[in-house]
C-alpha cells in the first residue's frame, strides 16, 4: 500500500510540475502578444488616446464601455486589458512557483517575473501621467522584453526536460565556448531592441527614407541625431545578422545532431529573415502599422529564441550543481 501511495504521489507531483510548465508557456506566449499589441499603440501614436490611468476616462478599466472603444482608444485600451491579463497570469504562476516548488531559486526568480510585470505596469502609467517621455517610454519597452525572458526562463525551468535532466554534449571547438557564442548573440540582440525602441521613441523611424541604401548612399550625412539613430539602428541589424550566422554556423559545424540546440538556432535564423524583410517594407510602406507591429514583435521572437539556446546551452554544455 505505502508503495502505491508513493507512486501516487510521485504522479500527483509530475502532473504538477507539468501542469506549472504549461501555465508558464503559456503567460510567455502571452506576454509575446502583448510586445505585438504595444507595437499597435505606437505604431498608431495611440499612446494619449486615453489620456487618465488607471482608469479609461473616468471609467474603471474593466467596465469601460466597448462602445467607445474608437479610433486610437481601441489600441490604448485594449493595450491595458491585455497587459491586465498577463498581469493576472503572473501573479497565478508566482504564486503556484511559490507554493509547488521546492527549488527557492526558482521560486525567487518567479517572484522576480511578479516584481517586473508590476513595474512594468506602474511605467505605462508613467508613461500616460507624463505624456510620453522618451526615457520613460524606452524603460517601459525595455523591461518588456526583459519580462518576456523572464517567462521564458520560468518555461524552461518548469519544464519535464529540464527535471529530468539534459543530456551533456561535449563542446571541442577551440574557439570560444559555445554558451558564451550564444550569450553574445542574445546580448546583441538585447542591445538591438534597445536601439530600435530609441528609434520609436525619438519618432526616428522614417529619418532615412530609403532603403538598402540611405539617403541614396551607402553611410548618409548626419544632418540630425534622428538619423543618427535610425542609421544606428540598421548597423545594429547587421551586427545581429552576423552573430546569428556565426552562431548557427557554428552549431551546424559541432552540434548538427544535438536537437534541443540545432532547434532554436534554426528557428532563430528563419526569424532573422523574417525580420530583414519586415524592417524593409517598414521603409517602404512609411511604417505601415501593422508590419512595424510584427517587425517589434519579430524582435522579440528572436530575442526569445536567442535567450532559450543560451540557457539551454549553459545547461547542457556548462552544466552547474547549484541548478540541478
């Protein structure tokens, strides 16, 4: 009997852990939609459309009417109800980490997703109460996409792969390690989102008209410092080209069979092309909102990709006591 009850029990808890891996998916595809619908509102300069926070005009944000969602409001709005929601996701799978898991690592680091999400909402008030500023605005971008990585993470932590240990490749290159290639390109694509906020932000996107070249040359006069980083902007983009190229090249060369790394390098790299041709036509459809949305959102998948093979890189090649 006390066999059964331990195999019970063992079961009880693997559905668990299954079931926390899943929510935790979950909130990261959501927050993956949120980065979509946050390109919507500054994509249509809809970032005043409501001008009070937290309520909607006067309205509690939950309550206010669909009937005046129009125009910018739609976006804006909608905007605080997804991020309500993921919000709400958050603080559920803080608290399900907080009860259910026995690593007080991880436990922390799902209180640290809670911590991110709240500051993130307190920005976007920020942001409303003091009419956009640029260094509000930028912050605001910016920890989402930290948040984003969080969830990833809290995926990826949670989930069966993770508990019942990875397999150990052995990495023989004599170059640099391979976690410290795919750290590298995750840092570059972290610093490129970066400049790319900038760009919105400082209302540089259409600073160079044109494209492949700029202002019908290969490096343009800086007559202002939206051009500036616009053109920046575009060096960071082949920046990030490379040392995605670099990185796959590299797990093509030494890791080829090793599925849970050739995985996320593929799909990083079909993005990357994704996101060359969806900055192009932001040109030239004068940023279409929608294709700027997807061009941010794309951002954001590679961002994602990139950070997952780094931590399944560190996991499997470099692998350390302390998380186990």
């Amino acid at each position: 009997m006390s066999r059964n009850a331990s195999v019970a029990g063992s079961l009880h808890e693997e559905g668990e852990n299954v079931g926390l891996h899943r929510f935790a998916l979950f909130t990261a595809c959501s927050t993956a939609f949120l980065i979509f619908v946050g390109g919507m509102v500054t994509s249509h300069q809809a970032g005043l459309s409501v001008p009070d926070w937290p309520t909607s005009y006067g309205w509690n944000m939950f309550t206010f009417p669909p009937s005046k969602w129009v125009g910018g409001i739609f976006y804006e709005h909608g905007h605080r109800l997804v991020a309500s929601f993921v919000g709400f996701l958050t603080v559920i799978l803080a608290s399900w980490a907080w009860l259910r898991e026995s690593r007080l690592w991880l436990r922390l680091l799902s209180l640290g997703a809670l911590v991110a999400v709240i500051t993130q909402g307190i920005l976007g008030g920020l942001t409303v109460k003091y009419l956009l500023p640029t260094s509000i605005s930028m912050t605001h971008a910016c920890l989402a996409q930290t948040f984003f990585c969080l969830t990833i993470a809290l995926a990826f932590f949670t989930s069966p792969t993770w508990k019942h240990g990875l397999p150990r490749v052995h990495d023989r290159h004599k170059g640099l390690a391979l976690p410290t290639v795919c750290a590298l390109t995750t840092c570059a694509v972290y610093l490129q989102l970066l400049l790319g906020a900038w760009m919105r932000h400082t209302q540089s996107g259409l600073a160079i008209p044109d494209f492949p070249l700029a202002f019908g040359r290969i490096i343009p006069a800086f007559a202002n410092y939206h051009v500036a980083i616009h053109f920046a902007h575009r060096v960071g983009a082949l920046v990030v080209t490379a040392a995605i190229i670099w990185t796959f090249s590299r797990l093509v060369r030494t890791h080829r069979k090793d599925r849970l790394l050739i995985g996320p390098a593929a799909v990083m790299l079909v993005l990357l092309c994704i996101q060359l041709t969806l900055g192009a036509f932001t040109i030239w459809t004068e940023k279409s909102p929608f294709i700027t949305s997807m061009h941010v959102a794309t951002g954001a998948l590679i961002l994602g990709a990139s950070f997952l093979l780094t931590l399944r890189a560190f996991s499997m090649v470099v692998r350390e006591k302390a998380w186990q």
